[in-house]
C-alpha cells in the first residue's frame, strides 16, 4: 500500500517508516518545514517520497493525502517553539484539514491512523497523574485537559471519530503513553537521566506555585541540590513513590501496525503503551547500587501514579509488548556504545541544520 506518513522523521514516525517498509509498502513522508535537522533522516531509502509541506496549508494537506490508501497521523506541535494559537492551528486544524483531504480525494482509504495521547485523562481540575487503577479508554470524560498541547490532541481526537461517524472514513484512534526512544534514555555520563536529582532540579528551577505546600516541596528540593549527582526517589505529595507506564518507541510502533493490519482497529480508540512499567521505589535502589551514585528521596509537587489499561488493544488486535526497563537499558547502552540496535535514533525535533 501507498502510505502517508506525516513526522516520518520523528522518533516514533522513523521507526515506523522502517517497519512499514519491511513490511513492503511505499512510503510518503511529509516533513515541516521547521523541523530542519532531522529532515534528511529517511534520504536514500528505497521506497520513501519525501516532500515539505505544511500543514495549516489546506492545499498542502492535499497534496499530501493524494493517492495514499493510508495515513499514519503523528505530526503534531509539542514543545518547541509554539504558542497556543500555533498550537491550535497545527494539532486540530492541520488534522482537519488532512481528513478534509482524505474525504475529497481518497474514496478508498483503508485506514486513518490518529496518533493521540494518554494525556487526555489528565486533567486540570483533579490531582494530576494518580490514578489509583488502570487506565481504561472510557475515562476520559469531562476532564478538561490542559493547554496547549493536550487539549489540541484531544480535539484533533474528536475531529477523526466524527469524521469517521459522518463520513464513514476508517479511523483508528491509538493513544500513547509515554515514549521512550533508548537513544535518549542516558545522559552523557550513561546514566538514566529520568531518575537522577539534576533532572527534578532543573524541572522545579522553571516552576513556582500558588499552593504554598507545593510551593514548599519545590523550595526544599531546589535546597536539597549540592551540585554532586544522585538518584533521587520522587515521591507523589502524599508520599508514594512515582509509578508510571512507559511506551518503548518499539513496542509503540509495533501497535500503529496492527492499526492497518487487523480490520477490527476499524472505528476505535485503543491506549497504547508498552512493558515498562517503572516504580521509583523499587528501581532507583537497584540503578544507585548498579553505577555507584548515593539516592535520597523528596516529594514533588507533580503527582504521577498510574498504569494504562491495554486489555482492548491486546484483544482485539493481538497487541503483546515486548520491551520493559532492562531491554530499554539494554538497548540503550548498546547504542551508547555505538552498536547497531533495532532502533532509529530520534534526532533533535526543530533544530536547524
């Protein structure tokens, strides 16, 4: 099949042209403009197009989609350099102006793949990140997430099922976790940067709350800093260690796969994550004792428990996640060392050449 791939040079959408391609399809990459630095990632592959496109450009869009049976959409604004109306006018009106183009141009499409985000179960009127059970497809509800980002996500979200309720296209809904690219899990010592103290410190240096008790776990962690590395236990405010589910970048594409692969994808939304489940209290311990650093804990602010529900996707689909934190760290030392692994390197996301 002939498939759009929009952030085909993204972290995610590299590792999923790769796949793609294994799997015998011909590939359109649509590259932003701004994303300079990782633009020429797929050049020299066989059975890659590329082409620059932007799209806020409705005509982009369509040049786009023409004659694709599928679309991988992955692009989106997040970080970088936007503002909220860039962010709106990028992740909801790019994404309708994709289906547009698909409606008008692609009587037979086989798939339209929304990338969206567990982000939309956070919310801005509820503590945060900790949910006491797994996370399922039906809490989403009335929960308001914040801007930019996941807000836009969300509403690109709803523009794909409406479309696929008025217009009958096959949307597939995945939403992700959080991913981790093993090429970006060490910092330059090669030690995992997610569970050190530096990286809270450097977080809680950029933030000020209104609440003073969290403003107090702020002041005593930014105090707490000597300037010598440690790995740091983060505690919830209630004083549970962090607990998160991750998305190797692996077992992620694995899933957008089976998204055009089985015909039950068709008109629903599936969580999407992977193995790694990480619990600070049982891994930083073992990573202290492992590279010789001391290990202190603190409370932060942020709250961040939770786990993601993925009964849907494994049985409808087949879906079986494959990658948990040893074979992430495995994988990314063996980069570190130059190795060859089975993962594209991410890139640096709007960097200039």
């Amino acid at each position: 099949m002939k498939i759009l791939v929009t952030g085909a040079t993204g972290r995610i959408g590299a590792n999923l042209v790769m796949r793609l391609l294994q799997k015998g399809h011909a590939i359109r990459s649509l590259i932003y403009p701004g994303d300079a630095s990782r633009a020429g990632k797929l050049d020299g592959l066989a059975n890659v197009e590329t082409v620059h496109g932007d799209l806020r450009n409705p005509q982009d869009a369509r040049d786009a989609v023409a004659g694709v049976d599928v679309v991988y959409h992955l692009a989106a604004a997040f970080g970088g350099p936007f503002d909220n109306r860039q962010f709106c006018d990028i992740n909801v009106m790019g994404t309708l102006n994709l289906l547009e183009g698909v409606r008008e141009l692609c009587p037979d499409l086989h798939r339209f793949v929304y990338a969206s985000t567990a982000g939309v179960y956070w919310s801005l009127r509820e503590y945060g990140r900790y949910f006491e059970t797994p996370i399922s497809e039906e809490m989403v509800g009335r929960r308001y997430p914040d801007m930019p980002y996941l807000m836009t996500k969300w509403l690109g979200e709803e523009l794909a099922v409406a479309y696929q309720l008025q217009y009958a296209l096959p949307v597939t809904v995945l939403r992700f976790s959080t991913v981790i690219d093993p090429g970006e899990f060490l910092n330059e010592q090669g030690w995992p940067s997610l569970f050190l103290y530096s990286t809270a410190y450097e977080r809680c240096k950029r933030e000020t709350r209104a609440d003073p008790a969290e403003q107090a776990m702020i002041d005593a962690l930014l105090a707490g800093w000597d300037g010598q590395e440690k790995f740091l236990i983060s505690l919830n405010p209630n004083g549970v260690p962090y607990h998160e589910q991750f998305g190797d970048v692996r077992d992620i594409v694995q899933g957008l796969a089976l998204g055009i692969e089985v015909d039950a994808a068709v008109g629903q939304i599936f969580n999407l994550s992977g193995a790694a489940i990480f619990d600070w209290g049982e891994l930083v311990p073992r990573l202290a004792e492992r590279f010789q650093l001391p290990v202190v804990e603190a409370r932060l602010p942020q709250a961040n428990y939770y786990e993601i529900d993925q009964s849907r996707i494994k049985t409808l689909l087949g879906f079986r996640p494959q990658h948990d934190f040893n074979s992430i760290l495995a994988t990314a030392e063996a980069m570190r060392r130059g190795e060859t692994t089975d993962v594209v390197p991410g890139g640096i996301a709007y960097g200039t050449v």
